[in-house]
C-alpha cells in the first residue's frame, strides 16, 4: 500500500480505539458519532487488509498486526503533535474542552469548589467531570486520554509523571467528649510514656474507609483490628457518624481538621505507623506536552498553594 492511501484522522481514529478498546470511547474522545468511527474504522480495515479490532465483551481486542502498528502511530501522531504545538497558543477563555480528574469524595468536597471556580473565571466554556477510579485504573486511564489528570494519595499508581502537592497525615476523629478524648489531653499535659498513650487509644472502636487501604493497614499494626466496627465506601458518610457514636475513625489532617472546627467533633494526633503521606498530581507522560493540561496543571498547582499546610500548625 501507499502512504497516500492513509487518511491521518483515520489513524487517530485507529489509536483512540486501541488506547480505549472501544469505538464508542474512541468516537467519543474525537467527538465523532459511533456511526463515522465504525465507517472509518472499516476505511482502514480494507487499505491495511486486517481487521485490526474484534469484539471482546463489551469492547473490542487489537489483532496482532494493530498491536504492532499501535507504537509506530502512536509516535507519528506524537511527532507531529509536537511540531504543531511548538508554536501553538492555549486560550483557555475560549476553550470547550472536557477535562477528567480523579478525585476521592474527600478530595471533591475540599477542592472541586475552587476548581469550579477557577475555570468559570479563567476557562468559562470548558466542563470538569470528577471521575474516581479504582487505583489500578488511573494509569491505564490517564495514558489512553480517558483521564487527564488524577490528584490524591496514590502510591499505588506508577508509571505517571507526579508533581507532590501537599503533606498531610492521618489522625483520629471523634466526637466532642468521647472519654477517650478528654484522657488524651490529660495524658499529653502530663506527658505520661507512649505506652499507657497507646494503651488508651487500644480502648477506642472504629470505623474506616475500604478505598483507604492504608488506614487499615495502620489499624493491623498497631493490632487494633479486631476494634473495627465499621466499614463504608466513602468518608464523608464518617463524620455524622462520629459526631452520633462512640466510634473514631483515622482521617487525614487537613479534612478532619475542618469537620473538628464545623463544630462537635475533637481531632488527636497519635505516632501512628505509616501516618504521613502526600498528595500529589499525576498525569500522563504520553500528554505532558498537550497545552489545556499544562495550564491546567499549573492551575492546580496555584489552587493547591493555596491550601493551609495544617502540619505547619501542630507538628
């Protein structure tokens, strides 16, 4: 065949399904219809003379012959994506562009409102869709373009390029006098030694977080399991919860500090195994040049420093 042959929109078209496994997706991202991705698709299934895509459950499988060709378009559509944004200037007043972001319902809670806000004043014709995926999905879905950009806690998450937006640390929420409360503070003026402080703590019942793996993990090393009372999806179903039981919950700083200052709830700051962590921005290097996500990254970034470092109050 001749490479005059080759129309470069239906080579788009081949690299958004492959990245997807679905034409609906595919069409989606290059906002065509499913009817003119499937026309294209059979476009170049009959110059290149393979199928290319068969149907797997509720999408399609590459063929051997578009695994091959996937990284020899990729690097082409690459290539010249990056000629052409060399001398390309992002407006983001007149964008309509769809941005993706992972975010945890805590995340949403506390950072979508000034996100939203940003992009009304800044990009007032973009949309922002808060997508949470599964861990082991965010790679996956920031490299095929079904994401573009993932903020949180995500150690799980390799093989991204990562810029650490905030240091936090767990610590334990519960209600405005719990017994064990008003103990700690008695314990910590005394400076009394870590054990009887741990021993106090081991009186607490718990509620966590599944998403949150960590917070389990710290509940088993400090063999504080066997208190858990509670399991739920989501922490902001945690503090009315709280505020209404005997039950605390470990919740990183910078959120429990404002459900604490909402009222009825008093936060402590325990030496708990694998306490601190940072937030950070992950996004795909397959992207890293795309003009909306870098000003979108640098949005994200002034938002985030914005942020009070609340372990600069309390060490």
């Amino acid at each position: 065949m001749n490479i005059k042959d080759l129309d470069l929109n239906l080579l788009r078209l081949f690299d958004a399904v492959w990245r997807t496994r679905s034409v609906s997706l595919a069409a989606q991202q290059l906002g065509m219809s499913q009817p003119a991705a499937s026309q294209g698709l059979a476009r170049l299934r009959a110059v290149l003379g393979d199928a290319l895509f068969e149907r797997s459950g509720a999408g399609v499988r590459p063929t051997p012959r578009a695994d091959r060709l996937a990284q020899a378009v990729q690097l082409a559509l690459g290539t010249i994506e990056d000629a052409l944004n060399v001398s390309q200037v992002f407006d983001p007043q007149r964008s309509a562009r769809v941005l993706r972001v992972h975010l945890s319902d805590i995340g949403e809670a506390r950072f979508l409102p000034e996100l939203v806000l940003a992009l009304q004043y800044h990009a007032p014709g973009m949309r922002l869709e808060a997508i949470p995926l599964p861990h082991d999905k965010i790679a996956p879905a920031l490299d095929n373009g079904q994401l573009d950009l993932a903020i949180g806690f995500l150690p799980e998450v390799n093989d991204t390029l990562q810029q650490p937006l905030l240091s936090d640390r767990y610590v334990v929420l519960m209600r405005q006098g719990h017994p064990v409360a008003a103990r700690w503070q008695q314990l910590q003026k005394a400076r009394t030694a870590p054990d009887a402080a741990q021993a106090l703590l081991a009186e607490l019942e718990f509620a966590a977080v599944r998403t949150h793996s960590d917070t389990l993990r710290i509940l088993e090393l400090m063999h504080w399991q066997h208190r858990l009372r509670l399991t739920v999806s989501h922490f902001l179903s945690l503090p009315g919860i709280v505020r209404g039981s005997d039950l605390a919950v470990l919740m990183p700083r910078n959120f429990a500090q404002g459900f604490a200052e909402a009222g009825a709830l008093a936060l402590i700051e325990p030496d708990l195994p694998l306490r601190d962590f940072t937030v950070s921005m992950h996004w795909s290097q397959r992207f890293d040049k795309d003009p909306c996500l870098q000003w979108l990254r640098g949005t994200v970034s002034r938002l985030f420093s914005t942020i009070p470092n609340t372990l600069e109050v309390k060490p």
